[in-house]
C-alpha cells in the first residue's frame, strides 16, 4: 500500500530538488488537480478553490464552465509543466508550452502518494 501524506512540504522539496520532473496528469472539475514526478514516482492531489488563467502581466479567474484548463490536459499533457510552488502562499503555478497559458491554482489541500 502507498503512503499517503496530507502536508504541502512533499510537493515543495519535490519542486526544490527536480522541478522540471513535475507535470500536470489530471484536471477534474469541481477542484482536482494530478502532478507527477518522473524523478522520485510521487503523485501529488491537489484540492483547489479556485484556478486563474494567466495571460501576461494580468490574471483571470477560470469559471467552472470554463474547460481551458481541461482541453490542455486532455490534448497536451506532456507540455503542461509546474512553473511555481508557493506553500506560504497556497499558490501552485503551471504553464503550457505548447499553447503558451499559465494557470494558477489557489490550493486548499496537499496530498502526496509515494510508491
């Protein structure tokens, strides 16, 4: 059975020590969020309140009908990377880079499964 930890400070020193290894692998509406490491096989859930959309220097709150985040995931998985984690913030930071959109999810709960 995989070990299940409720704590941000996984997906902090996971995004310290490779951050390039962390992506994007699941959006479910109302507020999931799936992140994997290639490095150490952590799986990261993120419980969310509410995604913003990043377009230049100005931010914009995603409804929940808004399904762009959901098209980027579904479509272009492999290019959806984490730019940021911010747990004194609860802020996780991602982009595209195929489409070139950033997303900002404003995180409620932390969990980490490791193998």
């Amino acid at each position: 059975m995989a070990n299940i930890f409720k704590s941000s400070a996984f997906l902090q020193q996971c995004f310290s020590v490779h951050p390039l290894s962390l992506s994007v692998k699941m959006f479910t509406l109302p507020d999931k969020i799936g992140i994997a490491c290639v490095s150490c096989k952590s799986r990261h859930r993120l419980t969310f309140s509410t995604i913003t959309r990043i377009i230049g220097d100005s931010k914009h709150i995603i409804s929940k009908e808004d399904h762009n985040l959901e098209s980027c995931v579904t479509e272009h998985q492999n290019a959806l990377h984490v730019t940021e984690v911010s747990i004194n913030q609860d802020i996780v930071q991602f982009r595209c880079r195929f489409c070139k959109a950033g997303f900002q999810a404003t995180v409620l709960v932390y969990e980490t499964y490791q193998p």
